[in-house]
C-alpha cells in the first residue's frame, strides 16, 4: 500500500476502490493507509465510500430486525414448543450478529471522524455542484430523490398487500438507503442513510436553533 501514488488510487475502480476502503476499516490498519485514502485527491471520494458503508450496515440491520419481529409475531406463542425454540435460536443468532455489526458501525465512525477532520483542516474542496445553501438544483435533485422514494415505498406495499413479496422487498427498499442521494445545506450529496445522519446532527447543534 506504502508504494500506491496519489494518482494511481484517484484511477482505481469504484469496486476497487470501495473494496480498499471497506478492508481498511479494522484499527489495526496501517495509518499510512488512512493518511493516503485522505489525500486531497481521494478524500471525498473515500467520504462517499465510508458513508455507503454505513448505510449498507444500517440497512442490514434494519432487515435482520425486521426478520426478527417477524418471528415474534409469526406464530411462535405460548404452548408451541418447538416454535419458541426456533425463536429463542433465532433471537440469539440475531443477537450475536448485531453486536458484531454494530461494532463494526462504530469502526465506521470513527474513520468518518478522522476523514472528516481532514477535510476541514485540508485545502478548500472544489464547489458543490448543486452550490451552497438549497439552491434551484439541489431542490430539483431532493424532489427527485423523493419521487424514487416515495415510488419504491408503494411497490413495496404493493408486493407485500398482494402476497407476492418473497422477502426481498424488504431489502429492494432498504436499498434505497444506499442508491438515492439527496443534498445537504452545504451543498454535500450523501446518501439517504448518511443523509437522516447529517439531519439528525444539525438538530442537535445549537448553533443551528
């Protein structure tokens, strides 16, 4: 990793480049790794990579949370033994995994942290193209991505009241997650996983009351 040129990352692939930053994420990674993924040519681009992340793991655990629930409604009552076995196991397998994701969110954190120092001690990113504030195109590009929304929120309601859901509209929806962006008053484009993250925050800065 020591030899790869600021130029050579900025020309990787996205998977490539996704894969870097996704393997990169343990504390045990070699600081050199994280001061090169943070060099002006890749850092908003390693941004973006950290905040799919997140939003990929939120999404799975939202499911498995989901699955979950399901199972304690789904029939596993009192006098059905072995169904309160298959809940108690399920519970316990959910249990486990979710410790183990939520670790991991909390590795993501942290590197968002440290990109995010970066890039306000760094020189000046380029402009947003959608300009600061909510301009014209950023509430142009926010309607749109609400639309996709908003249109995957009623496919999902379709398949799951007509029966046809096999259980992946669940995770076709919560995809979206990850696929649609919407921009912030910066002018940052996050995705929407990231982007309830951002809404979130600036609710709790006082200096935004």
């Amino acid at each position: 990793m020591n030899g790869i040129s600021p130029a050579a990352l900025k020309a990787m692939g996205p998977e490539e480049f996704a894969a870097l930053v996704s393997d990169s994420i343990s504390p045990d990674t070699d600081p050199n790794v994280w001061d090169a993924l943070t060099g002006p040519l890749v850092i908003g681009r390693t941004r973006k990579c950290l905040g799919s992340l997140k939003a990929d793991v939120q999404a799975q655990l939202s499911f498995h949370n989901a699955e979950l629930e399901r199972l304690r409604g789904g029939g596993c009552g009192i006098g059905d033994q072995e169904g309160e076995q298959r809940y108690r196991a399920a519970k316990s397998e959910r249990a486990d995994w979710r410790r183990r994701a939520v670790g991991f969110r909390l590795l993501v954190d942290k590197r968002i942290a440290l990109v995010k120092s970066r890039m306000a001690a760094g020189p000046a990113q380029p402009p947003s193209p959608y300009g600061p504030g909510f301009t014209k195109a950023a509430r142009a590009h926010n309607r749109a991505a609400l639309e996709k929304l908003a249109l995957a929120v009623a496919e999902h309601q379709r398949q799951v009241t007509s029966g046809d859901s096999d259980g992946s509209a669940d995770e076709g929806l919560w995809q979206h997650l990850i696929d649609v962006t919407a921009i912030t008053g910066d002018g940052e484009e996050l995705p929407l996983g990231e982007w309830l993250e951002y809404l979130a925050n600036l609710r709790e800065d006082p200096a935004t009351d």
